[in-house]
C-alpha cells in the first residue's frame, strides 16, 4: 500500500467521489484506495453499478469501498468530498445542460461546507473550461491562472440552440460550473476556513482501462481504442489542437489536490502533452509493424501555451516519476488487445 507523508487527510480517511462510475471518478476511487483511503463512491444507480463494489474489494478488502446514491452524498465522516459527476450529453440545449450542472456542482460544495469534517472539496473541471480547442487558421493563447472559455459560454447561450453546438454547450457547462464554484468559495470561506477548494482541469484524456471487460474504454479512450482498431469517429477530426493526459496522471493530481498542505485554491492545469490522431496513428505503425492502420488525416495545429502545466508536473513529481507520462506511453497503455 503506497502512502503520502504529509497528507492533511490521514490514512484511513473516508473521500467521497461523485459520478464513481465514470472514466474519471472509477480512476480516481481506485487511487484514492491505492493509497489506503476509504472511499464512498456516488452514482444514481446503485444496482446498475452495483458490480463496482465487489470489483474494488477484489483489489482492496472488503470495507475499502462503498456504493451509495447521489441523495446520499455525506452521511457521517467524510473528509474530501471530489465532484466529478457532470452532464457528458453533449446536449446543446444550455438550459437544459449547464443549469442544471451549474446547480449540481454548487449544492455538492454546500454539501462540503454543511459538514464540519470535510477539509477539501475537488471539483472536476475540464481543460475546455479554459480554453478552446484551436481550429485551423485561429492563434493560441497563453493562459493565466485566470483564464475562462467565454468563447464558449457566447457561443453555447447564442439562439438558436442547433446540434453542432453540443460541444460549446459542454464547454460552457464546465466553465460557469467552475466559475459558481470560485464565485462561492470566495463569498463564503470565512465561515468555513479550514474548508480548501482545489480543481483539477484535464484535457484529452488517453490511457490504461481499469478492467477491459468491466469498465471497456470509455469516453475520449474510446476514440483511441477505435482508431487502433480502424472504427473512424467523427471525434477523429474534431479533435484538433489539443493537449492529453494519462488517465493515471489525472488520477495523481486529484489525490494531490486533495491531500498535499500546499495545494489550495489552485486551478491544477492537467495538460500533459501536444496531441494529434496522426502523432498517434505514427504511435502504432511503429509498435504494431504487422497490422495496417488508416491513413494520417491531421496535421499538427498550433496548441495554446499553457504555463501552469509546470506546477501540475511538479505535483505529479512528488509520486516519484519522473513528470507527465508521455504521449507514446498513453497511446501504448491505451491499446485494446
């Protein structure tokens, strides 16, 4: 069992993850147990997901991992509440998506301050609460701490509401969510000062699957595993001048935002690396010399310069490896054989 020295919540500590069932929160929970946390996961189903209980003890002893609904959000002795659980419809109806998200991440936050034990409270945010991705002929940006996608928020609110704007109106949804959260914080942590608030904002996110028959490749690993496979996707040419990040990456820096003293009221950029289908497709000819994948049809775009991914490398370094896991690893741990 691994242990952090410094944790400012001690081991045994019970964390609670919203949306357990997801790419991101089954990742997150598994970490958390890693490292001999007590984690109580939320989904809004348990007997559909219930599997997840007796897929977790197999790994971790019976006790280390609870399943309960969404209206059971902390009941006794939790310590971090992470919200992870978000509306990935894709919908492009904003009332419909980001009201409801935006409402959703606030009451979870209320939650973490109504409950004197909790003492960190992770939001999931997304690296498209910051920025777009860069479509051809468009400059990028260098990010601040600060910076939101009110591109994306313009666009998504924009009559009429048409289905190509599914992504906008995702995007939007993490950013105001992200922005409620803050806007709250701000307004209400003198009542609760012992109460941290971190996010962590991860953009593409390739890797390893928790359990190929189990858990499959979900969400933007899907698109990978396809393009292994030779199944196009129109995700393929959507995607383009973006960043990605390991999936295990991900998990390390919600565990760093939730236990590290010097982590607080930090936005934690989870951008590991320069991405492009084609840089991934040149991955598996490589490696797999003997198949025949699809031909290259991206180029390399221009990606924004994002200076905060050097304190979120840091945080990574301090689980001693040596920083991001590169991207030739990601592709190699994403294959579906």
């Amino acid at each position: 069992m691994a242990f952090i020295n410094d944790s400012v919540l001690p081991q045994g500590s019970i964390v609670l993850v919203t949306g357990a069932n997801g790419l991101v929160g089954a990742n997150v929970v598994d970490i958390f147990l890693q490292f001999g946390f007590k984690v109580r996961g939320t989904v809004r189903d348990t007997q559909k997901h219930g599997w997840l209980v007796p897929f977790f003890e197999e790994k971790y002893g019976r006790g280390a991992f609870e399943l309960v609904e969404v209206k059971d959000l902390l009941k006794e002795g939790v310590s971090a509440l992470i919200h992870i659980a978000s509306d990935v419809s894709f919908g492009c109806n904003p009332h419909e998506v980001i009201t409801p998200s935006v409402e959703g991440a606030i009451n979870a936050l209320k939650a973490a301050y109504a409950e004197p034990s909790v003492k960190r409270f992770i939001q999931c945010s997304s690296a498209s609460a910051a920025v777009q991705g860069i479509p051809v002929g468009e400059s990028p940006i260098t990010t601040t701490k600060d910076t939101y996608n009110e591109v994306a928020i313009a666009l998504a609110w924009k009559e009429p509401y048409s289905a190509e704007r599914g992504g906008d109106v995702y995007a939007a949804s993490k950013t105001q969510q992200e922005q409620a959260i803050w806007k709250y914080h701000k307004e209400h942590q003198a009542r609760r000062s012992g109460l941290v608030v971190n996010t962590v904002l991860p953009n593409l996110i390739f890797g390893k699957s928790l359990d190929k028959e189990k858990f499959g490749y979900p969400s933007t690993t899907g698109a990978l595993a396809a393009l292994f496979t030779g199944q196009a996707q129109p995700m393929h040419k959507m995607l383009i001048g973006h960043y990605f990040v390991n999936i295990g990456d991900v998990a390390r820096l919600f565990l760093a935002a939730a236990t590290f003293s010097d982590v607080q009221s930090e936005r934690i950029f989870a951008f590991g690396g320069e991405f492009s289908f084609s840089k991934a497709l040149d991955i598996f000819r490589k490696h797999y010399p003997e198949r025949q994948f699809m031909e290259n049809f991206s180029q390399d775009h221009a990606w924004h310069t994002i200076p905060q991914r050097e304190r979120a490398e840091e945080l990574l370094k301090r689980f001693c490896q040596p920083g991001w896991v590169q991207l030739e690893q990601t592709v190699l741990d994403n294959v579906p054989l």
